[in-house]
C-alpha cells in the first residue's frame, strides 16, 4: 500500500528565505507525483507536476526535484513570500491497475513571516 | 485549468439528516469527477470515481449506500451523505479529471453534524 509521508508538518521562516519541503513514498511504481497548494477551508492548487520519467520541474520561484527509487520529492521555494503562506501537498499516482487515484501526504503547513 | 464549484461551501446539519454536495465544472466537460473527504490534520483520502452517465466506483472502505453519487451531466456530480452522523463531520473536495493527467480540484465543502 502506497504511503506519503511530508516533513516537516509545519514550518515558519522569514520572508526572503530560500525553503525546501520533503516529500517520500513507500512504493517507487509511480505515475507522477504532484506538488499542491491549499490555502485555509480551500481547495487545491497544482504547483508542479512531474512525470516518472522526469527528475525536476520548475515554476517561477518553485523547483520539484523527483528521484523515483528512493522515492523522495522536494519541494524548493525561492526567496519566500508572506504570499507563500499556505499548506503544501505532495501526491503520487500510483501506477497499478490503471487507476487515476491519488495517493497524498498531510502537508507541511508554511507560514512565511513578513 | 478548469474551474470547479462547489454548492455549498459550509453546512451544518443535525443528525440523522442527508445532505447534498453539488460539484460543478464550470467551462470543461467533465467525464470523470473524483471525491475526496480530508479529516482535520489528516490526508486527503479519496472515496470515490464518478463517471457521467455510469455508476461511481468506491474506494474500499467507503460504503455506497452511505455516500450516494450522482453524475447524470457532464458538468455536474452530487454526492450525498445520507443518515449523515457526527464522524462523517469532515471536508470533501470534489475534482474534475483534467487534460495532462490533471485533477482540478474545487473549493470543498466542510460538513458539521450535530
């Protein structure tokens, strides 16, 4: 069974602060593995999605980085903004049976300090 | 990216009561809409796959005549909480299946029973 595990839960850094997030996964057969945002009683954003074939992929201030056999992601955040402040997400697809589930960590609650 | 409502977005209920979830794709035609429910501190669990026009399929754990799922139009899925009880208190997040192995996800509903 498929587990997602995001460390830290929470975190708390001055603006302007570079920041990683760690995502892992129990089980490397994956289909990709998505980076989210959730802001408070709101639903979900996609930052980034990375294909199993693929290592990173960046956006603006954020850099994913995928290394599928040892079933890690991170999450990089480039100097941080109060803006940033919200509960990112990390989520794999796995890659039996066909299924579109998703499989997702509990977050890592960020708070950037103005 | 597509945009997704949900109706309503808070609701409180007593006991005993069913309620209505409605998730809306608003400008993309939606064959597969996805249903997830978030306890607080906890993971994003999906619960189940509405197809239009077919029956939903259940994750497993989910009880079916308990979590009742309508998707008669393509741009809208309904799940309902039926004889809904205090434990089923939580945030369900619909999402619509997008282009590029993408979910769009709405802004949940967050669900209080007495």
């Amino acid at each position: 069974k498929q587990e997602v595990t995001q460390i830290p839960a929470a975190l708390s850094v001055p603006e302007g602060e570079n920041l990683v997030l760690n995502c892992s996964f129990t089980d490397s057969a994956i289909y990709n593995l998505q980076w989210f945002r959730q802001d408070p009683g709101k639903g979900l954003t996609s930052l980034l999605l990375i294909q199993s074939s693929q290592r990173e992929q960046t956006s603006g201030r954020l850099n994913a980085s995928l290394d599928k056999s040892s079933g890690r992601s991170t999450l990089y955040i480039a100097a941080s903004q109060p803006g940033d402040s919200a509960t990112y997400l990390c989520a794999v697809r796995p890659l039996q049976g066909g299924s579109e589930k998703l499989v997702f960590g509990k977050g890592t609650k960020l708070t950037v300090n103005p | 990216g597509a945009v997704v409502s949900q109706h309503p977005s808070r609701v409180i209920c007593k006991s005993g009561t069913s309620v209505k979830i409605e998730c809306r794709s608003l400008d993309f035609q939606a064959t597969t809409m996805f249903w997830y429910r978030q306890f607080p501190k906890q993971s994003l669990m999906l619960m189940a796959t509405s197809n239009e026009g077919s029956k939903a399929t259940y994750e497993q754990g989910v009880e079916k005549d308990k979590f009742l799922i309508n998707h008669a139009s393509l741009t809208l899925s309904t799940l309902t909480v039926t004889s809904a009880h205090p434990e089923d208190s939580s945030f369900y997040i619909c999402s619509v299946r997008g282009g590029l192995d993408t979910q769009y996800f709405g802004p949940g509903t967050r669900l209080t029973v007495l």
